[in-house]
C-alpha cells in the first residue's frame, strides 16, 4: 500500500446551460468551447495528479485508506465526506432544493446536502435567491411553479466578494449571474430541480417539495474580523462552521504550519483551495505539492503536521469536518 501524501486534485471542469466558456477569473490559462459551470475539486470521482496515486479516485482512495485519509472526525471512516467546487454562472441556475439528512435517510441516501457558499468574485449586482419570502407557503410555491413565476416569491439578496453563506438542507435556492462561489457541501450530489425557466430539463417537483422547508437557518454567516496569525503578517479568519463542515479564510506572506487535529481532538482530512497567488505545501517525507489559483489539495489526516509557505503571497480556503456536533451557524439575510 503506497503511503499517503498531500494530493493534488485535478479540476473536473462540467458544462452546465447556465456556464461561461470564460473562467478567466480563476483559470487563466484554459480555454473552452462549450459552456462551464462548475470545476469539481473535491468528492467521489476527484482524481489525484501527483505522485505513486496519480489517477486514483477519492472514492477508491477512501475505501483503501479509510481513517488514515478522512480521519476519525467523519462519520463514515471508508468515505470522503466533503465534495467542494467553484461555480461560475452566467445565468440563473435552476430553483432547486437538496434534502437534510433525516430525509433524505428516509430515501435510503447516506446523508443529505447541506452547503456554504463562498463568494470568491460578485460583480456588482449579483444576486442569490435562498430561501422562500417570509410568509409564504409550500402550497402557495406549488403554485407559482405552475404559472411559470416561482423565482419571484423567493427571497432575492445581494452578494459580495468575501461573503459566506450558509445553505441548510431543505432551503429552496439559486444562484443568479455575476459571481464566481467556491462551494463547500456534503458529500451528496442529489438536487431536485423545481423550476428551470423553460429549458427543456426534468423536473423533480414531487420530491423537491416533499423535502423543501419553509423557514430555515439559511443565510449570510455573521463571523468575526480577520485577526493576525501570533506574530505573523499571515492572517486567519473563520468563515463558517456547522456539525457538517468546517471553513477558514488564510491570508499567507510568511511561512506557516497547520495541524490536522481539530478543535474536537480528532483528525480530520484538511482541504486546501486557492483563489489567489501561490505557495507550496510541504510534508516532511513528501514531494512538495505546488498550490496555485484554482487548484486544490487534500491533506491526508494521517499527516499530523504540514506547511504551506507561499510564494510571495497565497490565499486559501481549508475546509474540514469538526467532528463534534455544532448549533447552524447564526445568519443574517
């Protein structure tokens, strides 16, 4: 069995009607032909580009692996627990829903879809849709699903670069045109699509409003300053944090070491997401894993310690499994 190291994740770029051939922004130096919505980082069918486990799946590599991968913080020690992403819309996605956990169990699924949104770029304008207005009903919906005007009872807010939003599983939601998010959810991919503006997809109107709740916790997290790292230029800064996953903001000018115990005493596999500059993660044993804008890497939780030291300056999203039970994070709409 070949040891674990730091994993550089190969993006997996997936056309959506509602993409942009241009994700400049973030992927400078690739070129499409067809519409791009996402860039898949993380979850099952993520891919390793480095090293002995060059082509592996996270998928194969979690059955393989187990606790020495994901740590002992996720629930289900032979699966990856987080899926992660950019999306990049250029048009409104479709009103959607995502099941919780209790429902979707109660569909013989592993767990449900709980997200968080961090606004990497929002041109001004842009827009989310998340959560029904205050008032209305599952009923009322229904019916403005039929008469071809669902998008106007949700609860249409502003967004802007750096914010983070917290989604709940069962909080009826899109994305409008403008930003560029990176997404942090549950490792679930089930989406029940209630309303796409006339596009000739399938609807999932049964299920989606079986699961569809009609007030939740879903919102702009309310989260503290950024503060200085002890006596370093780097900076750190929480964005969120649920009994589902863990997010933070660094800012990197110096050299800096991270652990791969959480707060709750366990190791959790840490995930690393760039949306500017550069740096190198470094493991004492490994082959450095260069970190640059749009990349990802996955810090194995068997690696107790690693370091990432940034060429000039990097900024970075890590996300990890708390592993201990939290209150939903307090919002603001």
């Amino acid at each position: 069995m070949s040891k674990l190291y730091p994993l550089l994740m190969s993006p997996v770029f997936d056309p959506r009607p509602w993409g942009t051939t241009d994700l400049s922004p973030i992927y400078p130096n690739h070129r499409f032909d067809e519409k791009i919505g996402e860039a898949w980082l993380t979850g099952d069918n993520g891919k390793a580009a480095n090293g002995p486990l060059r082509g592996k799946s996270l998928a194969e590599l979690s059955t393989q692996y187990g606790r020495a991968l994901v740590g002992e913080a996720a629930d289900d020690l032979g699966r990856f627990p987080l899926l992660t992403k950019f999306l990049f819309p250029h048009e409104k996605l479709s009103v959607q829903v995502h099941p919780d956990d209790e429902a979707a169990r109660q569909a013989g699924q592993p767990c449900g879809k709980t997200e968080c949104w961090y606004v990497a770029h929002a041109k001004p304008g842009a827009q989310i849709g998340l959560g029904l207005k205050p008032g209305v009903t599952r009923t009322q919906f229904e019916q403005a699903i039929q008469q071809q005007r669902a998008e106007e009872l949700l609860n249409w807010i502003n967004v802007f670069a750096g914010e983070m939003i917290y989604v709940a599983g069962g909080t009826v939601h899109t994305l409008g045109p403008g930003s560029i998010i990176v997404e942090t959810q549950q490792q679930s991919d089930t989406t029940y699509r209630l309303y796409d503006y006339g596009r000739p997809r399938e609807l999932h109107l049964k299920e989606g409003l079986a699961v569809l709740k009609e007030k939740v916790a879903s919102g702009k997290v309310i989260r503290p300053a950024p503060a200085n790292i002890g006596g370093t230029k780097n900076r750190r800064s929480p964005l969120v944090a649920s009994s589902f996953f863990a997010v933070e903001m660094f800012e990197l000018k110096e050299p800096q070491d991270f652990r791969t115990t959480v707060d709750s005493g366990k190791r959790s596999v840490q995930i690393l997401v760039a949306v500017e500059g550069c740096a190198v993660v470094e493991v004492q044993g490994a082959e450095p894993v260069t970190l640059a804008k749009g990349d990802a890497v996955v810090v194995p939780a068997s690696i107790s310690e690693f370091h990432v030291r940034p060429q000039w300056m990097v900024e970075f999203l890590k996300a990890f499994v708390p592993g201990v039970s939290l209150p939903e994070p307090a919002i603001r709409t």
